[in-house]
C-alpha cells in the first residue's frame, strides 16, 4: 500500500479507500471518484509498472470492495497503518505525506517536466481562475511518462534512503 501511495503521488485515504473496480490495468489507470479526493474532483492517475505489479498482486486479497482490506470486517485499512510501518521501519521523523512533497521536489529539481504536470499529478486546485479556466484535459499521457521516470527513479533509490521523506 505505502509503495503504491509512493508511486501514484497520491493521498493516504485515496489509497486507503481504493476499491478493485477503479483499476483498469489494460489501460494502467486508476480513476479515483470525487467524493474522495480532496478538490472533490474526478482524479485518473496513471500507474508505471510497478504500480501496475502492486495492484495485480493486491487483487486476490481485495475484500469488501476495497483493494487494501482492514482488520475490520467491511472496513479499508486502519488510517494509521502506513504511519505504523515508517515507524516499525525506524523511519521515524518521515511523514506519509512528505512523499508527495518528495515527489515534488524531484519534478522541480531533478527533471525538465513543467511544474503545472506535477501540479497535476499531485490533484492541487489551480488557483488562477484564468489558468482553470483554460486548462480542460487532465494530460495524462503526459503524466504517464513523467510517473514511468519517477517509477524508475523510486526503483533506483529503493535500497537507500534518499528517497525518503522527512517531516516538513
């Protein structure tokens, strides 16, 4: 689960309540309904491989609906069950959060993607009216190879910790 919020740049309770039916493998997309983002917008996140690997895997355990079924019976994964892994990890002082500001942080300094891609990405509301008024496609082709290069770069980082995000 902590790979796959790691991967998509997305929010704790998007993956927490992502159910099986909202991945469409062949296309390797997951669209997330409105009522559970945060803009209260439609969201499709595009999935690189091994995002793609995490979902197949995570499938034939799905209950309830959800792709990452909780302790409880018809209930998601505990909200603090990500947060318990950093710190059974020794992570401690790392944020779930702050891999989305990871994330970021590698758009704006480590590839040529232009900020509003990773803005994107990341489902922030655009405060320019103007700017919302004209933007209507949600690029995600565009998107798709920008999370491919931060799939590959997660993957290179996976054995340190550079990757890891700090409480801010």
């Amino acid at each position: 689960m902590l790979h796959l919020l790691i991967l998509t740049a997305t929010r704790t309770n998007e993956v927490r309540f992502a159910r099986h039916e909202e991945f469409d493998l062949a296309a390797r997309a997951w669209s997330i309904p409105g009522d559970r983002t945060k803009s209260g917008r439609p969201l499709r996140v595009p999935l690189c491989d091994r995002a793609v690997e995490i979902v197949r895997s995570a499938l034939p355990k799905a209950m309830y609906g959800y792709l990452f079924p909780g302790c409880k019976e018809g209930r998601p994964l505990s909200n603090m069950a990500m947060l318990t892994l950093l710190r059974r990890m020794s992570r401690h002082g790392i944020t779930v959060h702050g891999f989305r500001s990871t994330f970021r942080d590698w758009v704006a300094e480590c590839t040529d993607y232009p900020d509003s891609l990773a803005e994107e990405a990341l489902a922030h509301v655009i405060v320019s009216q103007t700017v919302a008024a004209y933007r209507r496609r949600d690029q995600l082709e565009r998107r798709r190879l920008m999370m491919e290069d931060w799939g590959r770069y997660c993957a290179e980082k996976k054995e340190g910790t550079a990757m890891m995000a700090s409480a801010a």
